[in-house]
C-alpha cells in the first residue's frame, strides 16, 4: 500500500464454497463497494464527523474568514475550478473547491477465494497526488477523514452495515447462512 492516506478495506464472506461467480462479476462488485465507501467519506466528512466519529476541529479564523469569502462570490478560488463537490455553504467540512474529494478513487479491487470463503479487498485513495498530500497533511491535524468510521462509532457501524448490505445483495447471499467480516488497515 502506498504511504499516504489510502485505505485498504477487506470484506470476507464465509460459506460461499459452493456458489459460482464470475471473477468479472466479482471485480465489479467490488467497485460498488468500494465506490460507495468513498461516497460514505464525502458524505460522513460533509456532516463534519471524522473517522473517530467525533466532530472537526473549527477551521482556523483566516482559513474560515477567506472561505466565506469565497462562497459570498467576494474573493475566487486561486485555481478558478470548482468541481461537482464544491462548497455551497458553510461549514461543508473538507470543502472549497471540491477537487480534493473529486479526486478520490477506487485504486485497486483484489477478490481471492479460498475453501468456502470469498474475500474482496478494495483500496481507495486518490488520483491527484497534491490531494493525497492533503488529505495526510489533514489527518496529521486531527481531520482523518479517508476510509469508513472506525468500528464501535455510530457512522462507523453504520457504514459498515450498509457496505456489508450492498455485497450481499450483488452477490444473492442470505443474511442467515453467510457470516460477513469487513476489515480495514490503518
């Protein structure tokens, strides 16, 4: 895994020996999870909660003095872009321009099985090297954000059953008979 704020998260599904998937519909499976992992991000940062499922520090006076200003149309953004994740309103926590959660993506799917269990391991980081630098420097300042809330969280099991839900239902599992394991490296 590359040093920087990607996330590796694993979900594993006991009792699958005898099922058949195809390792095409696997992959894509796994890019559905892991697609919404990273909108679970966005949307979990946008509420202002991290991965510890705590609220944001307040953004600094001058940090927070020039994003209104921006938002109010006062003052532009130095790259000029914004992208469909922009800010509209404050706080939206982790946004201005929205080019730092543009740039999140799937960037590798890896489905293994072995005897009756199926493993599909995602990881998702960024695409622009300038965000991932970003999204570091903002963990190191108490702003983790990258990857789904930690277990024993509200957001954290939450996230956790809705990916876990999202896999089942693409792979036709019952809830019953298939015992589920979702892990995440940090």
């Amino acid at each position: 895994m590359a040093d920087g704020p990607e996330k590796q998260i694993s979900v594993i599904y006991n009792n699958v020996k005898d099922q058949a998937f195809p390792p095409d519909v696997l992959q894509r499976i796994g890019r559905v999870m892991a697609a919404r992992a990273i909108d679970l991000c966005r949307e979990r940062t946008n509420r202002g909660i991290d991965v510890n499922g705590k609220a944001f520090d307040r953004y600094s006076e001058k940090y927070d003095v020039r994003k209104r200003k921006i938002l109010s149309g006062k003052a532009r953004l130095s790259s000029g872009r914004r992208t469909a994740f922009a800010a509209t309103e404050m706080p939206n926590f982790m946004r201005l321009s929205g080019q730092m959660f543009a740039s999140m993506r799937v960037v590798t799917v890896n489905v293994t099985r072995s005897g009756g269990e199926l493993n599909i391991t995602f990881i998702i980081g960024f695409k622009d090297p300038k965000y991932a630098e970003r999204a570091k420097f903002n963990a190191e300042k108490g702003r983790d954000f990258v990857g789904l809330a930690r277990p024993g969280t509200q957001p954290g099991q939450a996230e956790r059953r809705e990916l876990l839900a999202i896999g089942k239902q693409q792979l036709g599992l019952s809830a019953r008979s298939h015992g589920v394991v979702l892990q995440e490296d940090r």
